[in-house]
C-alpha cells in the first residue's frame, strides 16, 4: 500500500475536516502554545506534502527552504502577507486561501466596530461594570456621534471594503474610496461610493475604514502625517492589517486628541496585553482579531483550506490560489 502524505496544521480545525484530512493523509497537529515557534515549525515542515498555517505563522523563504517535498501552503486567511508567495511560487509550491466567505463576517465587524465607537457603546459597557454610573445622563453627558449624513471613507474598495459601503449606504452615510484604481462604474453603483484621491479621502471623511492588504506599500502607511490631516472629529477603523497602521503614532494622536477616537481588531502584534497602551484610552474599541469569527463563516473557511490542500497537494491549482 502506498504510503499517505503528510500533512502539519499549525493548529487544530474542525472535526468534519480532521476527519476528512485523516482519511487521505497521515496528518500531524500542534497542539501546543500557538503561534508554533520557528524552531518547532522547521522540524515539522521538513518533511510534509502539505501545511495548514494561520495569519501568525511566518511562512518565509528561509523554512520554505527546509521543506523539500512541500506541494502546497493552504492558509485559513484572506490575508496572505506571512507568506512569501513569491518565493513558494519560484519552488513551485501552491498557495491557497480563503477570500469571499469572510467578507460578510469582516464587513460586519468593521460596522459594528464603528457604531460602538461613534455611539460609545463599549465604553458606556465599562462605566456600567465598573460603578461609575451615578446618575441618569443629561443633555450634554456622555454624547456620542450620528452615523447618518456622515462622510465614510473606505481605504480600500474590493470585497470587504465594498461589502461596508452597502451595509454604510443603508445607514445614509454618504461613502467616498480610494484604491490603486477605481472600480467599474456597475460597483461603484452598488456600493454608492466615490473615487477621491488618498488625500480627499483622508482630509474629508469623518470616519475612515481601512481594507486593503498589507504590503510593501501599505506598511504603516498610517502615521501621524495622515492623523494631522484628518479631521479633528473623525475616527480610524482597522480590521484589516495591524501593521498598516503606525500603532505609536495613532496613540500619541488618540491622547493628544489629534483624532476623536479609534477601533481596531488588528494590531502590529498580537496578541495584545492588558498593559498594552491602547487599553488606557477610553475612546478605543479593541476587539481581539475577531474579523471573520463567526461559527458560520469558520466552517466554510475549513472546508475551503481543506479543499485548497487537497488540489495544492496533488498539483493541481487551489480554488483559491495565489500567484499561480
Ligand atoms: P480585496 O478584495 O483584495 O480588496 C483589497 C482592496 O484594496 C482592493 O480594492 C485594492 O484595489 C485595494 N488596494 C490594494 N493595495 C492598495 C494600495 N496600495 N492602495 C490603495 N488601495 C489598495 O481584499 P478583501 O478580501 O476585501 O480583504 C482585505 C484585507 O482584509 C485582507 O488582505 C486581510 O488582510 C484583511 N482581513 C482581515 C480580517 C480580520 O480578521 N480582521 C478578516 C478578513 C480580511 P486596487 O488593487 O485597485 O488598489
């Protein structure tokens, strides 16, 4: 009988998709502190078919290097800026991931991200729990902002992006974007947006989402420049990439009131402590990666990663794939 491939997640999946995994692959899984070092990672990849990795595995050429018999990398993310896909591409290793059924779980996320930070919503939840409400609030007390007649602007409008300016059209904001290129005419229909340069965007908008990949060119592309740009009363979201932010800079700009306030998902690294400088300021949401965290959109993220690594695998491109 032939011997099956070998298969390493870097942590464990759902039952169904073990299971299935099981049936074709001799499959190993790290069970232990998460992410799984570099160090433990290189014994394990070395001699593997297939890897299953997360958005906190680093998948650089260096380890790409160790696996000789590697097929195929299957991520569980959209996002695939801890892989050297060029480099998997020059060895001939697939690359899968899985976009389009996380964009409702993301986009949905990013919403309520904004309405809890305009509308203070986590923040009153503190005042709350903590016996810090005295007494019934008055016409000035404890104020938050309206989303509707405001101006959102999505940095980044392809799939999340554009899924938040439906859910923000519904709400009357009115929703301005800025992307490498403007999308067709028949999207920014659907999605009521307008082009404007990164510059409008940044000078008009009173609330700004971020949902572009993180790259070379994004890298902490937000900096104290943009925050001293943008209107005193507007807000930062991020649920797309921690490092696309510069995080010392958006907190100088939270204390120095530069901004009115911000609410992430992502950060430069995670996870984040308590003791994290983010958790003193008050006008702050910090929600824990959480973007496509929904029981519904991880069971199709399973199924997808496992039918990526089942086509990588076998040679065959994923349905999702990267570079080739
Ligand atoms: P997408 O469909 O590829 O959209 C990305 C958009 O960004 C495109 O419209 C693209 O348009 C634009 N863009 C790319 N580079 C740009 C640049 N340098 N300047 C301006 N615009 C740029 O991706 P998606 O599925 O919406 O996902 C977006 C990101 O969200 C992912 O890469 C991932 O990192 C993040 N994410 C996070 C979570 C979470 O758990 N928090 C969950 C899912 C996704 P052009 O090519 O025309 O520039």
């Amino acid at each position: 009988m032939m011997e099956k491939k070998r298969v390493f997640l870097t942590r464990t999946l759902h039952d169904f998709a073990l299971k299935e995994l099981r049936k074709k692959y001799q499959i190993e899984i790290h069970s232990g502190k998460i992410p799984i070092s570099k160090t433990k990672l290189r014994t394990k990849i070395e001699k593997v078919e297939g890897l299953i990795c997360f958005p906190y595995d680093k998948i650089d050429s260096d380890l790409i290097d160790i696996a000789k018999n590697l097929k195929v990398i299957s991520t569980y993310s959209v996002g695939f800026d801890h892989i050297d896909t060029q480099y998997a591409k020059k060895k001939k290793i697939r690359v899968g991931y899985t976009p389009e059924i996380l964009t409702d779980a993301t986009a949905d996320l990013a919403f309520s991200l904004m309405l809890d930070v305009l509308r203070r919503v986590s923040e009153g939840d503190r005042i709350v729990r903590n016996g810090k409400w005295r007494q019934i609030y008055g016409a000035y007390d404890y104020v938050g902002t309206d989303l509707q007649g405001k101006t959102l602007g999505i940095f980044g409008l392809g799939r999340i992006g554009g899924t938040l300016a439906k859910r923000a059209k519904s709400f009357d904001m009115k929703i301005v974007y800025h992307n490498r290129k403007p999308v067709s005419k028949n999207k920014e229909k659907a999605s009521g947006a307008k082009y404007v340069t990164l510059d409008k965007l940044i000078t008009q908008s009173d609330v700004i989402s971020i949902h572009v990949p993180h790259t070379k060119e994004t890298n902490q592309l937000f900096d104290m420049k943009i925050f001293k740009k943008m209107k005193k009363s507007a807000f930062l979201i991020n649920t797309a990439r921690g490092k696309i932010v510069n995080e010392k800079d958006l907190i100088i700009a939270l204390n120095k009131k530069i901004i009115a306030g911000a609410a992430l998902d992502v950060y430069e690294s995670e996870p984040i402590s308590e003791k994290h400088p983010l958790t003193k300021i008050q006008n702050v949401v910090l929600a824990p990666h959480i973007g496509s965290s929904t029981k519904e959109t991880r069971v199709k993220m399973a199924e997808i990663t496992v039918k990526n690594l089942n086509l990588g695998i076998n040679g065959k491109k994923p349905i999702y794939s990267v570079g080739y």
